[in-house]
C-alpha cells in the first residue's frame, strides 16, 4: 500500500485567533516586559537579592534576545525601592598630601558639603584681609617692629657712646659701620692720623679694633632679635587669623559633625588656613605678569572633588557601561597640562562605573568586557577585595616610576551582571578558576518557549507592548497571530515560539512601515507578511544565484525521469542570518570489493566528521543488514555532484544510503522526489535541522520548471512537528500538484522512492524475489562470489598450478 502524503493541515500550524486576547494591541494597557522566563527570572530575584560575596550574575542567552532591555527594567524596579547610596567625595590630606582622603556622606550631603567649603574659603578672602587691615593688628604689629628697632638702635647707640668718650666716631658707610679717630670733635683725615706719634697711633688702632669687636658682638645678636620679631609677628598673625577663621570652620564642623572623617578634615584645613593666612592676605591678581615657573597661591587644596551623588529618592543606581575598558570601570587620574608640563591633584580624580553603581547593579557586556586590555582583571580584584582603588594602568602593571597620586580606597558593594552567550560563559567556567567563585549565579534566558495557549496569549500580550512602547500603529488579532506563527517558522519548530524580543520588535517595526506606506491605520496580517517577504528579497541574493544556476543547467538537478544510483539530498545554507534550502545531487557506484564504502568528500578533505559519521553508519547498516557471517564483498563510492566547498552533518546520510541501495539493486530513483534526514545503523530515519528551508528550496526549483503533482520531499517522521511551511507550498499540496511525505524507515523511503517493495526477510533471512532488499542481497552475494572466485585463482597462481 502506498503512503500518503501529509495533509496541508499537518504542514503548518495555525494560531487560532481567540487565543489572541484583544482585537488591537491598543487595548492592552498592561505592560508585559517578558514571557515564560520563570527560571531567568527567578535567577535574577536570587541574586540581586541575597547581597553576599560572589553573588553576582551572569545573563546567558543568544544575542538579539532582549536580554540587556528585560534585565535592566528588571534591575530598575528593583532598585527603586531600595536605600540611595551614600555620597563620595576626595579631599585633600594635609598630612599626606599624595595620598587624598576620601569621605562617606549622606545621600545628598556631599554636593551640601562641596558647596559650603567652597563657599567658607570665598568668604575667608574677604574677611580675613580686612583682621589684617584693621587698626588693632597694626598697632599690635607696629608695637613688636618698634621694639626689635628699639633694641637695634640701643646696641648701635651703646657703641657709639662708648667711641665718643675715646674721642672715636662710629659713622655709617654705604658698605656698614665704620670707626674713625676724633681731633676737636671732627673726624680726623687720614692725613692728620698718620702725622700723629706711633705710640698714639697704635693705641688708637687697639681702642678701634676692641670697639669693632665689641659692635660685632652686639650686631650678631640681631639675627635673633629678627627672628624673635617674626615669630611674635607670627603668633600674632596666628591669633588674629584664629580668630576669624575658627568661628567659620567651627560653624561648618557643627553641621556635618555626625559624618565620619569631616571633622577631622576640617580642623586640618583650618589649621592648614592659619599657617597659610598670607595666601588669603596676599593681591588674588597681581598687576604684572606672573613668571612661567614662579610659584603662586593655590587653594585647590581647600575645594571638595564631589565623586558619586547618586540622585536622591530614586533608590539604588543601576549602570550599564557601554565601553568598560580600565579607566572607564575604576576610575583615572586626569592631568592638565601647564608650560610644557604635566601635572595632577586630587580634584582631577574621575569615577568609574564600578563607582557610579557602588551600592546598585553596574550591568556589562562580558564580551566587550574581555575585549579590553587588563579590564576584567580590574573588576575580578575589585570584587574580591571590597574596595575601588584607583591608579594609573601603568601603575597597575608595573611601568609607572613617577610619583603620582594613591586616593584612598573606597568600600565597594555592588553586583555586577554580565551579559554574554552560552559559549562565552562555559569557557569562562572552564578556563577561569575565579570567574566561578564571582560569578555564582546564571540566568538562562530561553530563546524559544513551548507555544502553549499561555503562552501564546502572554507573547500576544508582549507583542502588544513592544508596538505600544514604540509607538506604531495598532495591530489587529490576525496580524499579532501572524506574527506568533512566523515567530514559530523563524525556530523551525511549530510546536515552540522564538521569544528573542529584538527580532519580534523589528518585525513590527517593519510591518507598520509597510502598514503606514499604504495610508492604513491598522496593521493587517498582509503587511506582516510584506515585511516577511520583503525582508527575504533583502538577503535573497545568494539564493536567487544558486537557484538560476540550477535553473539553467550549470548546477545539475533532476526533477524528472529515474535514474539509478541517483538522488536529490537536500542541504541548507547558512549565510549571517539567511538560511535556504539547496538540492545537490548524490550519486554512488558499486562494485565488487572489500567491503568499503568510499566517502569522496571525506578523502578530498572536503567533508566534515559528522558527514564522515553518517558515511560511517550507512556502511554499518549495510554490513548488519546484508551480510551472511562474512564480510561485504562491496567497493562503492559516494559524492556530492558539483561540491566545490566543505560538506558537513549526517542529515544527507539518508538519502546516501538510498543511492547505495538503488545502485547495487539496479533499480532507478524517481529524480521527482528529494530526501532529507539521517539514518541510524538500525535503519531509522532521524531528524534534521532546516526542515523548512529543505523542503522550499526543492519546491521553488520544481515551481520554477512546473509542478507536474509526482513531485515531493521525503522528511523524517519526526520532522512534521516542525513544519511552518509558506502559504504557496500549502496551496500546491493542497491541489495536489507537491507531496511531502514522512519516512520512519529506510525501507518506507526506499519503496517511495523507486515504486519496489521494500521486502520483509523471513525466519532464514531471505527477502522476497524482486524486493529492494532481495535485489540488494542477490547483487552482494554475486560480489562475494566474484571476490571469492579471484582469491581462489591468485591461490593457484602463487602455487604454481596450471
């Protein structure tokens, strides 16, 4: 009895319209941000809620799966009703000047405390010049001057005296003190001192040089009166400047007493103000020209480097960096350039993401992640140290010589998500001890789900979301229901539904383009398949090549007549995103052997292991099946007709075996028919992949030359749950003009495929007189007598018998 062909019903499954739970997606004010991800989902609660070491997350999935948008909305609630972080700010240390402070304040009260100090150093320009300048401090002042010129010119006067009553003068020369001898109150000429007696003249000279002694004495005591006159200038500079600046710095330290750190900082910098009171006392713009190198003020050391502020009442912060390289995740010391010069300080210190999400969720791509130098081993010694320690990448690989500046460490807590494939993740597992430790937990978003009636209405509800969030125009029930079966057509599955939120998204985009080129307010079933087709056309190139080239001969491909040894395989290609559906052409030839089946493709090193493996079963199934206790007297040889590049998967083993069995049968294979699917060494057909694209691509190149209705493809039975065929293939089958038939075995194919009984062995194991099996048989027990028959003369020959 033959078989039947599948009904159009069983090539294509259906969305039933009353599933679809509105008439337009405009009715739905409920916003849906993900379907049947409750294992992902629930991964996610765990760990963004257990807050505990190495509790952070790694988001598996296939790109375009809307992992980063679902994750993030997720991450947004979340952290809405959570405590706002604290804010971070760096300050100047007085003690250790390379080594800048950081200080902890309440949500809000670092910008307060950035603003204040800001503005307490502006007020102390003004207040304390104007201590300085007031009559008080410069009577004060002028009272030690006076006192240290006093004691000056009593030591000067003491000598003088002391010189006029021994009739000498104590002058004053443009190169300092001099003492010159007396005559009648005038000062002698040297003239007049050298007509003087010897004896006079020494005693002179003695009494001269005991008086330079003496002054000299008195005038080394000077250096320590000036310095006793400075540092009572000092003291006073002191007491005058405490009393201004105290009570500021006093007021300020009052309002952030409860903050840890501040006021210890605060009375350092006031103390630091005190010391430094000339700064403030001194012209800010000076009328000349300043020197390149001259030095000058600074009170850079008095501002406040606000880091992080997160925004107050929105809860934790949630990060997404874009470009994770090492700067940008743990923060950099920027410089300025002065005069051919580079330098740095401490308000030049920029945060990084591990930063800005310090006490949220900083979100990552993990392959961009790795991509950058030294990156993922910043964030793995973050993670497992607690703390954000930023220093130059130099510095971190040991290059940097220079002295630079060590900000003190911040405490760091946060959980870090990495977004990234499967692939990406289980070699990260395998290869990276530490990444395991860190990276606890995984959410596996799914990429398809099981098209239930739940889950068809959630995803309708979803589909309703993504074109309101949009903002496209609205989409009618059939024209959702459209997109649900074309969801199911893109997974080659009928029985489950691609969820991956990026390519449904741009499918409703595409189809409310087309929708919107027509004038239409609604979006109908027709434009989503306008969308479909036109995006087809997009990336049809190749295929529209390799089938005129079928077309026109130059690929040979039968569609009509019997051929022995002859078979249509169909294969897919892969190119980016586009997959179809090509016939190639199998052909095999026999002979008798030892038993090998030769795979061309594999010997050419053209065909891949798991086309070797499928060869390889084929030859065992021949030998299980046919052999009679020896071993397959049979030399055959397999080829893909016109493979010019690599051959790969078992889903063409199938239709080899079929064309071993009509060539050692001598029985022709209807050219009309093509055969995809894998065989086991029990001679079951198995699934394959690209069903679909298979069977369409065999149907576009029949259509193209006439449906003549003895056309079709042999599948697996197990392939029709994942039929979504095209609405033109429906319609040929349904008119009767294709077939699409589903195989179990190799003998169901094979009796398909040449119109012979397959055959059945009896109890001995001897099939039926003109069976496929029989006729198979029959040849390889010629084939062993023909080896047979020559071993046994090579035996005489090398015997020496006649």
């Amino acid at each position: 009895m033959a078989m039947a062909p599948l009904t159009p019903q069983q090539l294509h499954t259906a969305c039933e319209l009353d599933l679809i739970p509105y008439q337009t997606t405009t009715e739905v004010v409920e916003q849906v941000d993900v379907v049947g991800q409750e294992r992902a989902l629930a991964a996610l609660e765990f760990g963004t809620g257990i807050r505990r070491d190495g509790y952070n997350l790694f988001v598996l999935g296939t790109p375009g799966a809307g992992r980063h948008g679902v994750v993030r909305r997720f991450l947004e609630r979340r952290a809405a009703d959570q405590a706002t972080p604290p804010d971070w700010c760096y300050v100047h240390n007085f003690e250790q000047p390379h080594r800048p402070r950081a200080l902890r304040f309440a949500p809000g009260q670092g910008r307060r405390f950035c603003e204040a100090m800001a503005q307490l150093v502006e007020e102390l320009h003004s207040t304390l010049p104007g201590a300085f300048e007031g009559d008080e401090y410069q009577a004060r002042r002028r009272v030690v001057e006076q006192e240290f010129k006093d004691r000056h010119e009593q030591a000067i006067d003491e000598t003088r005296e002391r010189a006029r009553g021994k009739d000498i003068a104590l002058i004053t020369t443009p190169g300092g003190f001099a003492f010159a001898p007396l005559s009648k109150g005038e000062v002698m000429s040297p003239a007049a001192f050298h007509k003087l007696p010897e004896d006079d003249r020494k005693r002179i000279e003695g009494e001269i040089e005991q008086l330079e002694q003496e002054l000299a004495e008195r005038l080394r005591r000077l250096p320590a009166w000036q310095k006793e006159a400075r540092g009572r200038i000092r003291e006073l500079n002191r007491e005058v400047a405490l009393g201004v600046v105290q009570p500021a710095f006093a007021e300020l330290k009052a309002s952030f007493a409860d903050t840890p750190g501040v006021p210890e900082y605060l009375d350092a910098a006031c103390q630091d103000v005190v010391e430094n009171v000339g700064d403030f006392t001194a012209p800010r713009e000076d009328a000349g020209p300043r020197l390149p190198f001259a030095p000058e003020p600074t009170f850079t050391r008095y501002q406040v480097n606000l880091l992080i502020q997160p925004p107050a009442g929105r809860g934790a912060p949630v990060v997404y960096a874009d470009l994770p390289n090492y700067p940008n995740l743990v923060g950099r010391l920027d410089h300025q350039a002065r005069f051919g010069t580079l330098s740095t300080d401490f308000t030049l210190i920029k945060p990084g993401a591990l930063h800005e999400a310090n006490g949220g969720y900083l979100l990552l791509d993990a392959m961009r992640l790795l991509s950058q130098p030294y990156a993922w081993d910043a964030m793995k010694r973050a993670l497992r140290a607690k703390e954000l320690r930023i220093e130059p990448l130099e510095r971190a690989i040991g290059l940097l010589t220079t002295v630079s500046l060590d900000p003190e460490p911040i405490p760091l807590d946060v959980t870090v998500l990495l977004i990234g494939d499967r692939r990406l993740y289980y070699l990260l597992a395998e290869y990276d001890p530490e990444f395991v430790e860190l990276f606890k937990v995984a959410a596996d978003f799914e990429d398809d789900l099981r098209r239930s009636p739940d889950i068809t209405r959630d995803l309708a509800r979803l589909l309703a979301t993504l074109a309101n969030r949009q903002g496209l125009l609205p989409f009618g029930a059939a024209a959702v229901a459209r997109v649900i079966e074309h969801a199911s057509r893109s997974i080659g599955d009928a029985q489950r539904v691609d969820v991956r939120l990026n390519y449904l998204g741009d499918l409703l985009t595409q189809a409310d383009y087309f929708a919107r080129q027509v004038g239409e307010t609604q979006v109908a079933p027709d434009h989503v398949q306008t969308a479909i087709d036109a995006a087809e056309q997009r990336s049809g190139r190749v295929r529209e090549r390799v089938r005129e080239a079928i077309l026109r001969d130059t690929l040979l491909i039968d569609t009509a007549g019997e051929r022995v040894g002859q078979i249509n395989g169909l294969a897919v290609l892969g190119l980016g995103s586009v997959m179809f559906g090509r016939p190639s052409r199998i052909t095999a030839r026999v002979r008798p052997g030892q038993g090998r089946v030769l795979d061309i493709e594999r010997e050419v090193e053209l065909g891949g292991p798991l086309h070797s493996k499928g060869v390889l079963i084929l030859s065992s199934f021949l030998a299980a099946r046919y052999s009679t206790g020896e071993a397959l007297s049979l030399s055959a040889s397999l080829v893909f007709e016109q493979s010019y590049s690599g051959v790969d998967g078992d889903s063409a083993s199938c239709a080899e075996l079929y064309a071993l069995l009509s060539a050692l049968a001598d029985a022709p294979i209807r050219q009309s028919l093509a055969v995809t699917g894998s065989v086991n060494q029990f001679g079951e057909v198995q699934a394959i992949g690209g069903v679909n694209e298979k069977i369409e691509g065999f149907f576009d190149i029949c259509s193209a030359r006439g449906l003549t209705g003895n056309q079709g493809v042999l599948i697996p039975a197990s392939n029709v749950q994942h039929l979504m065929l095209r609405a033109e293939v429906r319609d040929a089958v349904a008119a009767g003009q294709f077939h699409v038939y589903a195989v179990r075995t190799v003998d169901e194919g094979i009796e398909l495929l040449t119109g012979l009984p397959a055959g059945v062995a009896d109890t001995e194991g001897i099939y039926p007189e003109g069976s496929i099996n029989g006729l198979v048989s029959d040849q390889l027990a010629e084939y062993a007598r023909i080896r047979a028959a020559l071993a046994h003369g090579g035996e005489n020959n090398g015997n020496g018998d006649s």
